[in-house]
C-alpha cells in the first residue's frame, strides 16, 4: 500500500477511535426524551418531571417526558428498550416495571438485562398500606382481624395486575389468610383519588403521592413496607413491626437502550448525581415526601435491578401469580 494510502487509512481509523468519546463531550446537542411506563400525574410522572428539570438545566438541552402507559409498565419499557442507542430517548422506570414482569409475563417483548443499560437509580422507599379514612381499623393488626370477619367484602386497588401494590396485597392476603378483591387501575394516582374517595377500601401505594393525603386525613396509613419507619410518618409501623415480615423496596431509575456508548451513559449518571445534590432539586423532591436518595453508579444500579429480580421471583412464585 502507498505510504499516502496508510496515512488516510491510520487517520480514518483514529477518526473513529475518537467518535464515540468526542460524540459523548458534546451530548446532548438536541432536546432528549424520557419515556416514562405510567399516566401523568401519578409519582413515577411527578419525580420524572423534576428529574427532566434538572438534568435539563445540567446537560444544557430540555429533557421532554413522555408519558406511555398501559399493560403494568410493559409498553413504556419496550419503547425505552427498543429506541435507538444514542441517548436521546431514555427510560425514566418505576421498579417494578423492571424487575417484576420477567417473573409475572412467560413472554416480554424484551429482556430488562439484554436490552437495557442501566444508568442511575434514583430514590428508593417503601409503599405505604393505606385504607380509607373511614374504615374500621386503625392498626394492621386490627385490619386483619376485620377484613377475615367478613371474606370477599372489601375491596383493595393497585396500578395494574402484577404491579407492586397488587403483589404486596397479595402477599398480605397469603400470610394473614384474608380474602379481598382486586380493582386494578391504570395508574397509583386514580387508585389513591378513588381510595380517598372511599370508592375503594385499601391500596398500597407510593409515598409521594400519599403522604399529603395521609396529613389530611383523607386516607388512613396502617403500615410502610419498607425496611424502617418514614421520617415524616413515625408513628407508622413497617410492615414486620406489625407483626407481618414483608419489606420491599421500590425505586425509579434512569436506563438507557442497550449498546448505548459507555461514555454516554457516564456523562448521563454525572449529570444525575449532580442534580442529586443540588439544594433545590433536594427541597423539591423532599415536597414529594421522597428524601432516601441513594448516588449509584451504573454498576452498582445494575446489581440493585439483578438483587431485585431474584427477590421479586421468589415472591410471585410464592404467591403463584403468572399473567399471560
């Protein structure tokens, strides 16, 4: 090969060598979107939105949320898994969307390993047990005792069949030996309004999206399910303390499309940490009753999600619930 044929040879090969950390120094240069698996308004929506705010005012482009619910998180994270890997259309998740459908579905249209990248994990807490502000029971223990004295009569919600409300209730229903029926619902927030509006009688539900309600006595809360008390709730029990050992955690996270380039994914969870400690960002999530903000590096969230699809497998299959 002529020596000028080797030279544009060499400098085309470190062209590209360099492409992909140049393309990652100048990302984003166009507005981003964050697709996320539920309806507006409810608490995965309104963390989004602060979220898209603030990574928006780091990264110097509006990060635009798209709301796309429907079949419990499963057309929202096909989307997110299916984009094209080049960051511009990201997976803004609740946890269960993730790591609970693998065990619930015999057939995902994607796999939550193959198919996604995780970037950061963005909170974490409990769900709330919560009944109407009327009902007839002012402990779990109480609850029990008055949802087996009349089997079938009572009535809980959740945002969707195989959802973690749906699977905690039932988890509760196994252990205490109780038997309510299921209303399921296409988002937490209309769960919650029509719990409050005593159109149902309990629900597990976020605490973002509760708290407020529980303050105002227009919902009742018997009992947090994760692993410790809420600082904003101390008088509510967790589960285990009740004398019913169930703790799980919930959590959002930010993913990416598979084969999206590392240095992207890096420059994306920067930009995450940061927001995670910017006072204002803080203040606002703490508003939404959201104030257990752990910093994950992409590995580490990636070993959060496969911890939480063992645990989440044990518990559907000890519960025997498969959806098709």
């Amino acid at each position: 090969m002529p020596a000028s044929l080797r030279f544009g040879a060499l400098f085309l090969a470190t062209l590209a060598a360099c492409a992909p950390a140049h393309a990652a120094d100048t990302y984003p240069q166009r507005p981003v979107t964050l697709i996320v698996p539920t309806a507006a308004a409810g608490g995965t929506d309104t963390i989004a939105r602060v979220m898209a705010e603030a990574l928006g005012k780091q990264l110097g482009q509006p990060f635009v949320v798209e709301n796309k619910p429907g079949a419990n998180g499963v057309l929202g994270v096909e989307a997110g898994a299916r984009a094209a890997p080049d960051g511009y259309r990201l997976l803004f998740a609740y946890a269960a969307s993730v790591v609970v459908n693998p065990s619930l579905y015999r057939k995902l249209p994607y796999d939550p390993v193959k198919d996604l990248s995780p970037i950061a994990q963005i909170g974490r807490g409990g769900n709330l047990l919560l009944v109407r502000p009327d009902f007839p029971a002012r402990t779990l223990g109480e609850f029990v005792a008055e949802v087996k004295a009349h089997p079938g009569k009572y009535s809980y919600c959740s945002w969707g069949a195989g959802s973690g409300g749906h699977l905690a209730m039932e988890s509760l229903k196994k252990q205490a030996g109780i038997d309510m029926l299921h209303v399921p619902y296409k988002g937490s927030s209309p769960c919650v309004q029509d719990l409050a509006g005593k159109q149902v009688d309990a629900a597990f539900a976020d605490t973002s999206s509760t708290i407020e309600l529980v303050k105002a006595g227009r919902v009742r809360a018997l009992a947090n399910s994760g692993p410790q008390r809420l600082p904003m709730l101390p008088d509510v029990p967790t589960m285990t303390e009740a004398g019913y050992p169930f703790t799980t955690y919930s959590w959002y996270g930010l993913l990416a499309p598979a084969r999206t380039p590392p240095a992207i994914i890096e420059r994306l969870n920067g930009a995450v940490q940061k927001a995670l400690v910017d006072p204002e960002v803080v203040r606002r999530l703490r508003e939404l009753n959201f104030d257990d903000l752990p910093q994950t590096s992409p590995a580490q969230f990636a070993t959060v999600i496969g911890d939480d699809l063992k645990a989440w497998r044990t518990l559907v299959r000890s519960i025997n619930l498969q959806l098709d």
